[in-house]
C-alpha cells in the first residue's frame, strides 16, 4: 500500500516562506492499494497537484474519493482536479455520517457566482454514493467508516488492505465538550492495531481553552490514542493555517519524545506535502 500527503494543513492554505517545508495546502491524502485501487481521501487544495500527477499517468481503475465532511477546506480543490474533466476517467464520491447530505454538496459548489464552470461540464462519469453500510468492499480492500465529533458531523475511514491498515481521522475532537458521537472507547476500538493511522492534532493543550468544542484534537490527546489502540505507524494531521515550519519541527521533537518513554515501538510523524509512505 502507498500513502501519499498532498495537503496537510487544515481550515485555509497557507503558502509562504514560513510553511514551505511541510507545506501549504488543505486536506488530501492518496493511498493506492497492491491491486490498483485508488481512494483520495479529501479534496482539499492539494488535490490539484495531485490531479495532475494522475492525468499524466492514468490510472486504469476508477478513482475512489471518500470525504470527510464538506467544509471549504476538505472539497474546495476539486473543481481543479483535471481527472473529473477527463471522459474516460470514472470518480466514485463517497461520504457517510452526514445524513442526507450526500457529496453533491462537493459539486454545487461548481455555481454561480462561486465558480464560472459549472458541474455539468464536468466530462468524467462522477458517481455520488452515500455509505449507508458500515463497510464497503473495493476490490480486495474493505472500508469502516467511524461517525466524527466535528460541527456538522462526518466520517473517519479505516482502510483494510492486503498488505495492511490505514485510517483517515481528520476534524474529530476526541474529547468535545458536548457528548461525543463517537466516544474515546469507540474510538480505541475502531483503530485498534492500525498500523497506520493519519489523525487529527491541531493544537496544544494551552490552546484548549479557546477551541474547545470546534471539532479538533490536542496533539496530546492524539498521541495517547495512538498509545491506547496499539497503533504502529502515527501520523500527526490536518495543522492549524498558523503554525510555521520551525513550530512543526518542535512538536515532531517532543511527541517523538513522548512516545519513546510512552510505546516505543509506535513511530511518529508529522504529516509533510509531499511525503511517500509504504505499508508491506
Ligand atoms: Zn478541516
Ligand atoms: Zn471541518
């Protein structure tokens, strides 16, 4: 299984001298599975590097882009994804947990006055699905999908595959100050033995006062969960806009700290553009 970061950052992209290394762009991650499988999770602004990539070189199997929920910073790079202009390209858009909001929210987007081509131009055959099963089989992978504390709802993903697990847990506060829709002993049974797991972890506990109840994790409470599912591989996501390079470079420091006296064998990462991982 491959894992690529395309966006990391969460709420508006923030290019600039100060975020060049980990990079700019919103929400979007690539993982293509040994039997071809594709599945996008998100299609924030860096999925547009991303669409260009794969239009020179196409995938032969259908693209599988599963959201979050539809917050700007989550959908707003798909009118830019030049593979749902291409008519020989089939995209499937899956979303769960958001009731009856299904993921044509993704494409009305793509109206006057937000945006001069309308979804209809789109030239690709673009499914909309809503999961309203708990799993959902895509060639020889299996998805669960896990209803997100986040305003608005959502769904985190967990992606079975041949070679191994990966879960996508982004805008999901683990401890709101609401009852939680999914509560933290969910959450560990859900990721239990992930050996990969992208999770939100937007802030430090001084930070708590101010953003409690808006959807997002202490990068504290992220690291314990990894701890507490047994999960091999952490990587910490969805960064707020503010925090620069050198910032980044700090919180890899000490959570790696952290879990060295915490669960050694769990190794952490802080989520960069660009950044190829490998699951055999
Ligand atoms: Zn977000
Ligand atoms: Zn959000």
């Amino acid at each position: 299984m491959q894992i690529k970061f395309y966006g990391v950052r969460g709420s508006i992209a923030t290019p600039g001298k100060d975020t060049v290394r980990y990079g700019g762009n919103t929400s979007c991650v690539y993982v293509e599975s040994s039997d071809g499988s594709i599945f996008i999770f998100d299609a924030g602004t860096g999925i547009k590097k991303l669409g260009d990539e794969l239009i020179k070189n196409p995938k032969p199997k259908d693209i599988n882009l599963l959201f979050s929920h539809y917050h700007w910073d989550h959908i707003q790079g798909f009118p830019f994804f030049l593979p749902a202009y291409n008519k020989d390209q089939t995209i499937n858009l899956l979303a769960a947990h958001l009731g009856d909001l299904n993921a044509h929210s993704v494409l009305t987007q793509m109206t006057d006055p937000h945006f001069p081509v309308p979804s209809d131009k789109l030239e690709a055959t673009v499914n909309v699905f809503s999961m309203h099963e708990d799993r959902l089989y895509v060639g020889s992978n299996v998805i669960k999908t896990q209803s997100l504390n986040h305003p608005g709802g959502g769904s985190a993903y967990r992606l079975k595959t041949p070679q191994g697990t990966m879960a996508y847990v982004t805008d999901n506060e683990l401890d709101p100050p609401e009852k939680p829709k999914t509560s933290y002993r969910e959450w560990v049974e859900f990721l239990k033995d992930v050996d990969f797991l992208i999770h939100d972890a937007m802030y430090h506990d001084h930070e708590l006062e101010k953003i409690h109840g808006w959807g997002h994790s202490l990068i504290s409470q992220t690291l314990q969960l990894a701890v507490d599912a047994n999960v091999s591989n952490l990587v910490l996501f969805h960064h707020d806009p503010s925090r620069t390079d050198i910032q980044l470079d700090q919180i890899k420091q000490d959570s790696r700290a952290w879990m060295k006296k915490n669960a050694p064998h769990c190794q952490i990462y802080i989520a960069r553009e660009g950044d190829e991982y490998r699951i055999e």
